[in-house]
C-alpha cells in the first residue's frame, strides 16, 4: 500500500509539475505577445538619426556633383578656346604657305628678267 501511495504522489507530482511547465509556458507566451503587440502599436525603431544622415550625405554628393559638372564646363570651355586658337594657326600657316608660293614665284619671274638681255 506504501508503495501505491508512492507512485500516485509520484504521478501528481509529475502532474503538478507538468501543469506547472505548461502554465509558465503560457505566461512566457503572453509575455511575448505583449512585448509584439507594444512594439507593432508603437513606431518601432527610431530611423531619424539613419535618414539625417542618408539627407547629409546626398546633399553632400549634390554638392560634389555640381563641383564637378562647373570644373566640366571649364575643361569644355577651354577645349573650346584651343579649338578655335587651332584653327586660327591653321588659318595663319595656310596663308603664309601660300604667300611663300607667291614670293618663289615672284623670285623665279625676277630671276627670268634678270636673265633675258632684253627684259627691264
């Protein structure tokens, strides 16, 4: 009879244990569902200090941007001005190449005169 006696306090004990286990487990449950619906009501992360800086830093890339495209117009504008001082120089050593035609030319006719007895 002791022995009976033993097992079914041994048996409400595993009972009471494991109704204890399933409550704790429950209240662990509806902790967690508390602490998601507290952070699903509220605005969850803070993201103001990440979206400040994501704002700094493309204002700081707009900036460097416009640095780059006033430098741009610079080089074009330059390329610009070497373009037009090249064809000025073409221009020039186009017509001093023809101006040296003409003066071997003039030199030859001179030379021809100078040669016939009869010419001035």
């Amino acid at each position: 009879m002791l022995d009976k006696l033993k097992d079914n306090l041994a048996s409400i004990a595993a009972l009471v244990a494991a109704i204890v286990a399933i409550g704790g487990g429950f209240v662990k449950y509806g902790e967690i569902t508390t602490k998601l619906s507290q952070i699903e009501s509220s605005q969850g992360v803070d993201l103001t200090p990440v979206e400040s800086k994501i704002t700094e830093t493309k204002s700081d890339l707009i900036k460097q941007i416009d640095e780059l495209k006033t430098e741009l117009d610079s080089i074009r504008s330059g390329i610009s001005k070497n373009k037009s001082a090249n064809n000025d120089v073409n221009t020039k050593a186009q017509v001093n190449e023809k101006e040296i035609q003409l003066l071997k030319l003039q030199i030859q006719e001179i030379q021809i005169k100078s040669k016939n007895p009869l010419g001035g």
